[in-house]
C-alpha cells in the first residue's frame, strides 16, 4: 500500500474533491497540514481543489500503471483559483503543475489589451482589486486556451488532450509521461508558491548542531557503553506497558524534513521501568514517539550527520504532548535534554484533548489534518518548560543533544 500526501501551505482550510480515492469522499485539509490518503496498486482518481464550490485545479494520478509506474498529471482544464503540483515523494524530477500558475495568470491579465479581457470576461472572475481569484473550465473556453497558454503551456495539462479522436497538444500530451515507479505521491496546494516544501512544524530542524551539554537533576543514562552500532537505548519510564513506534522521514533536505505518519521503520514494547537498545540503520533520520496516534510528544533525531558523524536529537510537543521524555548521548559527555515533568497536570481545559485511545493529552501547537493550533497549549509549554527544553512552536534555540558514537539514550515517561 502507497499514499498520498496532500499538503496545504495555505493559511485557511481548503477543500478538495475526491475522486477515486478515500471512498469519493471529499476532505477539508487544515492550515500548514497533511491529510494522507491510501492508494493501492491500480487504483486511479483525482484530487480536485475547490474554491467556492466550483472546481479549480487537479492532480490526476494512477498508481502502479503501465510497467509498473504511477502516472500523475496536474490540470487546469476545469478550471483554477489556487496553485498546485503533484510528484512522488523525495522525486522532485516526477513534478508536474505550475507552483505559480495564478500569480503568472494575473500577470498576464494585468498585460493584457482591453480587448482581450473584454473576450474572457464571462469566464474570469476577479476581486474588487481587479485580480483574478477563479477562472472558469478551460475545455469550455476556447479564448481561454489561448490565454493560458501564453504563459503556462507545458507546465500543466491545459487541454483535453489526446482523447475522442483528437490528437490533443503535445505540450499537453507530455505531461502525462510515466514517474519512476510505484511511491508515495505528494500534493501542495497553496495561495503562494506550491513548490512543495517541509510542513511549517519542522521547517526550523537543523540537520546537526553543535554539541550543547544541558544538566538534568535526574539520573544519567547510558554511557560509554559497547553498544552494537547505532541506534537509541530506549527507557520506559512510565508505569505502563508501552509500545514505542520509529518513523523515519519521507523526505530530507538542507535544513528540512517531511514527516512520516503512516509507515513506522519499526516498534518496540516494553514493559514499565524496562528498558532495550533499538537497533536502526544509520541513514535513519525521523522520530520516535508512543503509539501511533496524535497528540503524542516527539523525540525527533538522526543517528549519523554528514558533518560530523555523530547522532543529534531533540524534544517536540509541537505535535502535543502525552508525556514527558528525554534524549542524552552515550558517548561519556553530559549532552541531555528535554523534560521529565507530566506538563499534562493543571493545564487548562482548552489546551487538552482527550485521543481517540481516551488518553488525555495536550493539543498540538502547530496543527495538523485534525485541527489547528492550539493556543492555549503553547502558553501553558511555554510557562511549563520553556523554549530551551523542547521545540514548543517553531523557531530555534533548542540545544539538541550529540552522542559521537552513533547512539542516543531516550527515555519516555
């Protein structure tokens, strides 16, 4: 099974028509968040941006098609009031769709003769600044082919193609070109530029920092001890039997990640105030958390930098938080940090939420596919931990924890 990815980088919630996929149902993705679908071999549809109502700009995919490929395309033909693109993910060669096409589409229109804009008046809607905020079905529009391809013709699919007898364009046409085998698709939608990027909750990740010793008053993890290559030596610190899940990123950058929700590298149970050594493949570069449900804290780290070679790691409640944790290195120095506080007790009605499991938890001061962020939540990390500890919300000044050898002790509570 694959999935895709649909990423709004907009600031409001857009909704998409679905075809093909997730029963025909259509979604609403909030603000800066993913929505993920599941999409199995053969399976082909659409994902349709709607503005008002009225449908704009698509993503066409079929997964796992002719010679085991995904076949996705980005079109315009009914219609356009946002930007969009779709590609596989970590693929960017795969990339269809104009990340600017309404931007261009204004330009355009703000150049254009009064005649022009007098022959596609009844099929451009604009604002009372005079900017386009929709345009109408293009493949009803002949005018209106015209124009767009001005400036967009053989970044997306802007007429019917080779279909019914017609031999189509061949900018067109091309845009239909087979990806590179069967993966995991990503859409971004948004207002600005589409060019698909890491949510907004991980955009202020480093790839590796200095090595920032951070002093706790609990007792140390392991040290200098003969671990069997790299991986984290994972504590269960709570009262509970827990089962810990692994999630390796979809995609990294210089500075950047995509976040992986619904394929864990691997999971680990423990009973409680028992602990294990996970071993991972040094190239992991994600998170581990509890469970597999949000809200739920994060440890978020790599296990070898490309500068340095060594394991850097850090603490997130961005995505909420169901406990406290802490991540040192084992390589003999003091580099710890994170929290071992339950920062769940006495905080305000409005910044928990109760899990789909009944656990209660503080809400994620981000937003994700579920709900935006929360307020409330980030004011009371803030009071409670600080911004030295854990990432609460965005920007920097977390030291992260470096361990030279590879190995990260991690411990939930």
């Amino acid at each position: 099974m694959h999935y895709i990815n649909i990423h709004n980088k907009s600031d409001h919630d857009q909704e998409f028509e679905v075809h093909g996929f997730n029963g025909g149902k259509n979604i609403n993705v909030k603000p800066h968040a993913i929505t993920v679908l599941p999409a199995a071999d053969g399976q082909s549809g659409a994902i349709i941006a709607l503005h008002d109502g009225h449908e704009g700009e698509q993503a066409e995919i079929t997964k796992d098609g002719f010679g085991g490929n995904d076949f996705i395309d980005l079109s315009n033909i009914v219609g356009a009031g946002g930007n969009m693109t779709v590609q596989q993910v970590g693929e960017p060669s795969t990339r269809k769709g104009d990340p600017l096409f309404m931007q261009q589409l204004n330009t355009s229109w703000h150049k254009a003769s009064k005649t022009e804009k007098d022959s596609l008046r009844n099929c451009v809607h604009t604002n009372s600044k005079g900017d386009i905020i929709r345009i109408d079905a293009i493949k009803d529009h002949p005018e209106l082919e015209k124009f767009i391809r001005s400036f967009a013709d053989g970044k997306t699919y802007i007429g019917v193609g080779a279909w019914g007898g017609s031999p189509g364009v061949g900018s067109d046409n091309n845009q239909s070109s087979a990806a590179h085998g069967n993966k995991d698709i990503l859409i971004t939608y948004s207002d600005d530029d589409a060019t698909p990027t890491q949510p907004l909750h991980l955009a202020h990740r480093p790839l590796q920092k200095m090595l920032v010793p951070h002093h706790h008053s609990t007792a140390p993890s392991p040290a200098n001890h003969a671990f069997d290559g790299p991986g984290i030596h994972l504590s269960n610190k709570s009262t509970l039997r827990c089962t810990y899940f692994f999630y390796d990123n979809l995609w990294n950058g210089n500075g950047t990640a995509g976040p992986n929700f619904t394929h864990p590298l691997t999971s680990i149970t423990l009973a409680a105030a028992a602990s294990a050594f996970v071993p991972l493949p040094a190239s992991f570069k994600g998170r581990l958390q509890r469970g597999t449900l949000l809200p739920a804290t994060w440890v978020e780290f790599q296990l070898c930098a490309e500068n340095d070679r060594a394991a850097h790691g850090d603490v997130s409640v961005e995505q909420g938080c169901d406990g406290a944790a802490t991540v040192a290195a084992t390589d003999g120095s003091a580099a710890r940090n994170g929290f071992v506080e339950d920062v769940r007790e006495g905080a305000p009605g409005g910044a928990l939420v109760r899990r789909s499991d009944g656990v209660r938890c503080l809400a994620s001061t981000m937003g994700n596919w579920m709900a935006g962020a929360n307020e409330e939540a980030v004011e009371w990390l803030r009071k409670e931990i600080g911004m030295e500890k854990a990432y609460v919300k965005g920007g920097s000044g977390v030291p992260d924890v470096a361990s030279r050898n590879g190995v990260l002790a991690v411990d939930m509570y």
